[in-house]
C-alpha cells in the first residue's frame, strides 16, 4: 500500500474518513461525565478531549451548513459545568445539545446510527 501511486490518494475521503472517527470520538465525550460524576478530574478530561474533537470536525460541520458557533460555545460551557460539578440538571441540557449536533454531523457523514465508538461495517 505504501508503494501506491500518490495521484492516487483522494484526500476529500481521508478527510471524510476521519471526520467520520472524530465524530465518533467527540459523541464519545458528549454524556460521558454522567457515568463517571461531575466535578472530578477524569470527568473533566473527559470533557476537554470532546472539545478537542470537536474542533477537529468543525470544519467539516461549517461545510454541511452547521452552526459551529454554538456547538463549540456549547463544548466551552459543557467542560465548565463537568469541571465544576454544581449544576448537573444544565450540564445535562448541554450534553443533550452536543450529542443531537454531533449526531446530525454524523447524518451527514453517511453514518446510519449515531455511535460515540462502534464501526460500521
């Protein structure tokens, strides 16, 4: 594979490949705190590797008409309230906001089920 013809390497699927697993990453982070509990260190990670992500597929989502504005303002504000752990019943409404964004990027990416890890065959 290594030895291939350069010219033939598509870059518009490499990059749609990887928006397709960062997107799968980033949905990954989006509740993810919920299970391990707000206010504590991994938690916090947790969220600040879905922002990081999350910047990787903006591009992408701007491409699709997608309001990446908000969604990373909302990246902002979800990691905030993991790190603080004081307002779950917000963090949760944030969370909920990130994953149907991340999800309607994955539509547009061609994946049939929203999946924060499975691969699709």
């Amino acid at each position: 594979m290594l030895a291939g013809d350069p010219a033939m390497i598509n870059g518009t699927l490499i990059a749609i490949e990887m928006d397709k697993a960062f997107a799968k990453r980033t949905r990954n982070y989006a509740d993810q705190a919920f299970s391990e509990g707000l206010g504590i260190p991994p938690s916090y990670k947790g969220a600040v590797e879905g922002r990081t992500y999350a910047k990787l597929i903006v591009a992408g989502m701007g491409s699709a008409m997608m309001n990446t504005e908000d969604y990373l303002a909302d990246w902002e504000t979800y990691a905030e309230l993991v790190r603080t752990g004081e307002d779950e019943a917000a963090a949760m409404e944030v969370s909920q906001r990130l994953i149907d964004a991340t999800c309607a990027y994955q539509t547009v990416l061609g994946i049939a089920a929203c999946t924060g890890s499975d691969d699709e065959m």
